[in-house]
C-alpha cells in the first residue's frame, strides 16, 4: 500500500476497526474512507454496490461484523449467521466488481472443530463439529473464508484472510448481554467494586483461552497488506498471542487490577464453551510478525480506557 492509496475500512466504530483506523492513521495514510451504520448497512447489496462503485477504494479491511459472547451467539444464531455472511457476501463481491487490487477479511479462530488438536494449526479447518455455542457465527466466517479463496482461485484477485483469537482493548463493548468475556469481566468486577456484592461468572473456569490486544491485531493485519499476498498467506492465516491461560485465571488477574477484593461465584449451569483455545501463530511468526503488548498490560489500558468512557 501506497500512503496516497484509498482504503476503505468496513466497521471501522467497533474494537477491531478503530484499532486499524487508528494504527493507519498513524502510519501516514491520510485517504481512508469510513461509512457509519447509518450512512451505509452493509447487509444491503444495492448499497454496497453504489458504495464501491463511487468511491472505487484501492484497498479494504473487512472488519465489520456483528460479534458477541456465548450468551449473544447462543441467543441471537439467526442474527449471527445472516449479518455476518450477509456483510462478507456484499463486500468481496462488490471490491471483486470495482477492481480493488487487495481485500483483508477478518475472521476469529471460532472457526475451528470444538475439539480440534491444540494449538490450532490453520489446516485444521472443517475437520470435526464446531463449537454448538457459536456455529452461527463461524459458519458465516468460515463462509467468507471460502468465498475469497474461490475469487481469488476463480478471478486471480488478492483477498487474504486473518483469524484473530480471543480480541480486547480501548473502544471494547461491555454489554453484558452481548460482550466477550474479558470486557464482561472488567465491567462486573468494577461494578462489584464500586457497588458492593459478589462477582457471579458464567461455567467453572476451567476453559483455557488466549488473548490478543487490539492494537497487536491492527498492527498484525497492517503488515500482512503492506508485506504479503494470498500466494504467501495461503487460505488464511492465525493471529494470536500464542499465549493461554485459564478463565478462573483471568478473573483472578482482572479482579487485581481493578481492585476487588468480594466474593466470585461460578454458575456451572452455564455453558463454559469450547474446553481449549489456543492458535498456532508459527506461520505468522515465520512471516516476520510477533505480538507486543502483554495480556495484564493490555488490561490495565483497557481498564483505564472503560473508566474514562463510563465513569465520568
């Protein structure tokens, strides 16, 4: 990517698109076009089409996507497959119609069986069940992977695909109706602190998850757009921190930082989700990337960043 090339970032008001945003803006890119909810919804295809048309963008991050926890994917399924596969189907189509020379596509490492051999390697892929808890969405991710596989099989274009893991930093959601684990965390245990009473937390805490800081993910994606093409990068590729922990783990390093000291309680009625997660990023690693911010760091800014946004 050229500074003076147009890029346009979808979803660039939710956790993965600011940081993107952000890290370009950064980098000197001064030509990049961003579309509101409101100005443009992407799950309609007349719209999108005109979108590309006349703004004819160089290059596209597809970070837009409705995303969610386990409570959000398990109440919402029909939401989370046809937003999302809808988003994906309109966007590549469109970058594909208007020529844009190269399109990264946002995916999660949901995409992998629930009982896949760990750490993830990306040829794990469709070979066992998914996650019942998530199926929706990865499905549609899954979905988009192939759709750009098959463009650029079919019509020689450029369309590479990233699966981040488990994502947190400043700009997080923390509705705890549709919120990812880590930002839920950080909201209850602040409440908790703040208002008195006991922390109450979804499964046993057993799970083991990694987790990627958001700006790690921008500057990750970034580079693979400066530096790498789909014959390099292959179907898709892992981005993570190569680092796990478990979530009674987490909670316990959360409710540090914010500064609660009450009781936690864990519901096991509650679905804990896949029992391991964790991505394999040797490939990426071996590309000429590696992640930066460490995990009570990057909670500590985030914590910092939700206090500045709700506290005030």
């Amino acid at each position: 990517m050229n500074k003076s090339d147009k890029i346009y970032v979808a979803g660039h008001r939710g956790l993965v698109g600011r940081a993107i945003l952000k890290s370009l803006q950064r980098k000197g890119y001064k030509n990049i076009i961003t579309r509101t909810h409101n100005e443009l919804d992407l799950t309609r295809q007349i719209d999108v089409e005109t979108f590309f048309e006349e703004q004819q963008p160089d290059y596209v991050f597809l970070a837009a996507a409705k995303v969610g926890g386990i409570g959000g994917n398990s109440t919402y399924p029909a939401d989370f497959i046809y937003i999302n596969m809808a988003i994906a189907l309109n966007v590549i189509h469109s970058a594909y119609k208007v020529g844009v020379k190269k399109l990264l596509n946002l995916g999660s490492t949901c995409i992998y069986p629930k009982m896949a051999p760990q750490p993830l390697k990306e040829d794990a892929l469709l070979t066992g069940p998914l996650e019942v808890t998530n199926e929706a969405y990865a499905l549609a991710k899954i979905s988009a992977i192939r759709l750009c596989k098959h463009y650029n099989d079919q019509y020689g274009t450029n369309y590479i695909s990233a699966m981040p893991t488990n994502l947190y930093g400043p700009g997080d959601s923390y509705d705890l109706e549709t919120a990812h684990v880590l930002p839920t965390m950080i909201r209850k245990f602040h409440e908790a602190k703040t208002n008195g009473g006991k922390v109450l937390l979804w499964g046993d805490g057993s799970p083991l998850r990694e987790f990627l800081y958001s700006e790690d993910l921008a500057d990750a994606v970034i580079y693979l757009m400066e530096n790498k093409d789909y014959s390099d990068i292959g179907e898709f590729i892992n981005v993570g921190s190569g680092k796990e922990l478990s979530i009674k783990k987490l909670a316990e390093t959360i409710a540090r930082i914010v500064g609660f000291e009450g009781e936690v309680e864990w519901d096991s009625s509650k679905p804990n989700g896949t029992p391991r997660k964790l991505s394999d990023i040797s490939r990426l690693v071996g590309l000429g990337w590696k992640p930066k911010v460490e995990l009570e760091t990057g909670i500590a800014i985030s914590y910092d960043d939700f206090q500045k946004r709700f506290c005030l």
